[in-house]
C-alpha cells in the first residue's frame, strides 16, 4: 500500500485537493482509502455512542447510510492496520506523520515554510491560485485544475515506510523517507519492507496479501500450538495444506 498525506492549516482546501485527487485515482482503476484526522468527536460525552465506549472495547454503529467502527487505536499504527488491501491511502491532516511523503495545502508561502519538515514533494490549496508554478523548489499544483498531475505525481512517489523505528538499515524512519524523497535512498532499502515475508498464505494458488503484525499473529498461533507436538523444530520451515474440497 502507498500513502500519501495533505497537510495544511484549516481552511487551506485539504479536502478539496483530496476528494479531487480520490476520483482522479479511482478513475485510473485504482482502490482507495481515505484517512481524515479531525477535531472534533464522534461520540460527545454522555451521548450513547460514548457510554458504550465505556464498556467496551470495539462499538460499531450502524446508520441510516453510513456504517463506524469505533475503538482507541493505541497509536497510528494501530489506526492504519484495519484499513484493508488498497493502492493507495490519501491522509487528511496527520501533520505529525512522519514516514510518508507529504503535500502542502497552503494559503501563503509562509504557511509552506511552516509545514515543510523535508517531507513535501509538492504544494497544492488556495496558494496554487495564485498561478505560481514552483514555492522553494516544490512544484504547485491546482488541484482543481489539474488534478491528473497531482495523481501522477502521487503515482511515482507515495510511499509508506512500517514506522516503527527498527534502525536496521542505521535510520529511523523519518531520516529515511526524507532520503527517498530527495532521491538518495529507495524504499527498497528499507530493510523490514525488502525482507522475506514471514508468513505466505495462499489460495487456489494466488497469494493473500497480509499486514506485517497479521503475520505475526500467524507465525506466533502456529508455532504455539506446534510446540507441544512430537517432531517439531523450532526454527523449521513450516507447511500446511488446508483441502476443502
């Protein structure tokens, strides 16, 4: 999955520049997810939704039209683990996220150098009206106008580095996607993302693809209930076969 986040202040045309960019990639035949960090709470104090919080850890509301899951994600991490198989997430805000590239929504060049963190690798907003071609060497994009170029862009360069800081490859993560974006580095040398997976499961032939903490969970259950049994090796490759025919 490749990600990318808009970023800016409020009132910048973040959403504008996300919903136009969306359609843009669904068009393309591409399968999206969105991610909308706000302000503002879904389940008010003393509300329904918030009593059952309380109690339990997962409350899944249905609507009239739209269905939520709700649960305290324990970190970004956490969040983005429930989003399933796609091409492409397209944040909204998450300003702090640091292991992904970034495109500045903006009113004013000031508003670029306040957001810039090295991460940025275009500027787009209300600033790209201003029919200015290029703010500190990232090219502006309208959005409106020109959506097919901020796809095409996102297209080459989104990326999501695992964001948990391993330093196998000698950086943390941050250090990393900012070397990637400048061209110096590649997601392939991520160690953790250009490693083996741990765990390959397949169907009728074709691979399922599994998040790296699914993996795990896999690795962890199976070995647990292997180990009691007589023949097994620790450390042994390990095959199963399910026939459901």
């Amino acid at each position: 999955m490749k990600a990318i986040a808009f970023i800016g202040f409020k009132k910048s045309g973040k959403t504008s520049a996300v919903e136009k960019v969306a359609n843009e990639l669904k068009n393309r035949g591409y399968k999206i997810a969105i991610a909308k960090s706000m302000h503002t709470n879904f389940d008010n104090k003393n509300t329904d939704t918030w009593k059952f919080k309380q109690v339990a850890d997962y409350v899944i509301v249905k609507a009239q039209e739209t269905d939520a899951l709700l649960f305290e994600a324990k970190d970004i991490n956490a969040l983005f683990s429930i989003i399933p198989e796609v091409d492409f997430l397209l944040l909204e805000g998450f300003k702090t996220v640091k292991h992904m590239p970034k495109i500045i929504c903006a009113k004013s060049e000031e508003e670029v150098d306040a957001l810039n963190d090295g991460l940025a690798i275009a500027i787009s907003g209300i600033v790209a009206n201003n029919k200015i071609h290029q703010i500190k060497g990232l090219p502006v994009i309208n959005a409106l106008e020109n959506p097919e170029k901020l796809a095409d862009l996102i297209e080459e360069k989104a990326f999501m580095l695992p964001n948990i800081d391993c330093r196998m490859c000698g950086l943390t993560c941050y250090e990393m996607a900012k070397l990637i974006i400048r061209g110096e580095k590649s997601i392939k040398d991520c160690v953790v993302i250009s490693s083996k997976p741990q765990v390959v499961v397949k169907v009728d032939g074709k691979e399922l693809p599994m998040k790296d903490w699914v993996q795990e969970l896999v690795k962890k259950t199976i070995e647990g209930m292997l180990s009691a049994m007589k023949g097994y090796k620790e450390g042994r490759k390990i095959e199963i076969t399910i026939n459901n025919e």
